[in-house]
C-alpha cells in the first residue's frame, strides 16, 4: 500500500496565487524610494519621524564671522577717502562792512613823540587807541583837540586844527592799534619860554582827544605838562601804522 500525500486541484491553485501576491510584494518594495537601511530618513523602531541632521557646512550670512567664510558689511580697515570736516574761518571785518568803534570799546593813552620841532615845550604828541572790545571795528578821519583848562573837558579850549595827510578806513581787530599825531606850536626859550607870534604861552594838564563818531577821549601825559603856542595844532588821520 503505497503512502503520500495528494492535493487536488483547488488546493494547488490556491498555493500558485499566493505565491505570486509574495513575489508581486517583494518587487514592489525593492522598487521604493529610498528603501536602503542607511537612508536618514528611515523610521526608527519605536515610532516618530527622524529628522535630517543639521548640515554643518551650511554658508553664514553675510557680515556674520563664522571662521572667515562670511562677507562683512563694513570691511575693517576701510581706504575709502573722506572730506574733511568743514572748518569755518573767524569772521574778518573790511573796510565795508566794519562798524566805527564806539567810545566804551577804546583804549587811548598819550606820550611825547620822538620826532618833534624844535623849542622847550612838548612838540607833538602821539595818541594811541586800541581797540578792547571782542569785535573789529573801524576807525576813520582827523581828531579834534581841545586843551582842558584845569584838566575840567566842560572848561576845555578848542585848539585850532590843520589836516595833514590822506585819511583812510582803519579796520582794528580785537586788541589791535591806531594812532593819530599831534604837532603843537612850539614853545621857544628857557623856562617858561616865549612864542615866537609874541602870544602867551600855555599849559595844559590834560588834553580832550575826539575821533569821528567814536567819542572823545580826556588824556594826560605820559611824561610832562603840554605846553605850546598860539592854540593851533597839526594832526594826521588815524593810521594803523605807529608814528615817531
């Protein structure tokens, strides 16, 4: 009696289909992308997504230092020319546009002049302004002269003046100078003297020294007594250079 096994045919069909649904599925999974054990993006046992890691070779942004891959904004060191920073001069008054110097804004004193004719009185005398205030200021013109009877300006006597010479714009910057020169009638003699008209000669503690639209000034010598003849006196207009 002879054993084995016999399967008819319904069972032999059904093994032949399930066979070929196992083939079918093993092609279709090879067939996937990214079905490779190594690929990153597999999921783990356990569950959850496993997300790419970070690249490290990713490019800075720009002006950010990262190991000196990135560009700066601003490099260091930068050659690129700038204009200097604007400097604006000290304002300078002309002759134009300066103001005449008001009395407050004057210094003067007097002393005898080097060069003076010849006599025992005082000759001529030099008068210097200076200009005290913070601002330049003009000076133009002849003084006036007046002998301070006394050495009272409200009991003065007017001398009589004569020009001499080109009168121009003097523009005094702060702490500058200008001057005027005044040439008396000389005294002749020894003691108190004689003048030559046959007048009297006179004697003045101080004189009063006006200049035009800046005031007038009342001055003693710095070295002696004004002494002269006839009350006449010679003045040049104010210069900005020193007379002797």
């Amino acid at each position: 009696m002879q054993y084995g096994m016999h399967f008819g045919p319904r069972f032999r069909g059904a093994a032949l289909a399930m066979a070929t649904m196992s083939a079918a599925t093993l092609l279709m999974t090879a067939c996937q992308p990214g079905s490779d054990s190594a690929d990153s993006t597999a999921t783990p046992a356990g569950g959850g997504t496993k997300k790419p890691a970070a690249s490290s070779s990713a490019s800075p942004k720009p002006g950010t230092p990262s190991g000196g891959t990135g560009t700066s904004a601003k490099p260091a060191g930068d050659s690129t020319p700038k204009a200097p920073a604007s400097s604006t001069p000290a304002a300078t008054a002309t002759p134009a546009t300066a103001k005449t110097c008001a009395a407050e804004s004057l210094k003067a004193f007097m002393y005898q002049a080097a060069v003076r004719p010849p006599g025992t009185g005082t000759g001529a005398a030099i008068v210097e302004f200076t200009n005290m205030s913070g601002a330049s200021c003009a000076l133009q013109g002849y003084p006036t002269v007046a002998g301070a009877a006394n050495g009272s300006p409200d009991k003065n006597r007017p001398l009589t003046v004569t020009r001499t010479g080109p009168s121009s714009k003097v523009v005094l910057a702060p702490a500058a100078k200008a001057w005027v020169k005044l040439t008396f009638v000389q005294v002749q003699g020894e003691a108190d003297g004689y003048c030559k008209s046959g007048s009297t000669p006179v004697s003045y503690p101080t004189l009063v020294v006006g200049l035009p639209g800046s005031g007038a000034n009342q001055l003693a010598l710095e070295d002696g007594v004004l002494a002269e003849c006839d009350n006449k006196v010679t003045v040049t207009a104010v210069t900005a250079t020193k007379p002797s």
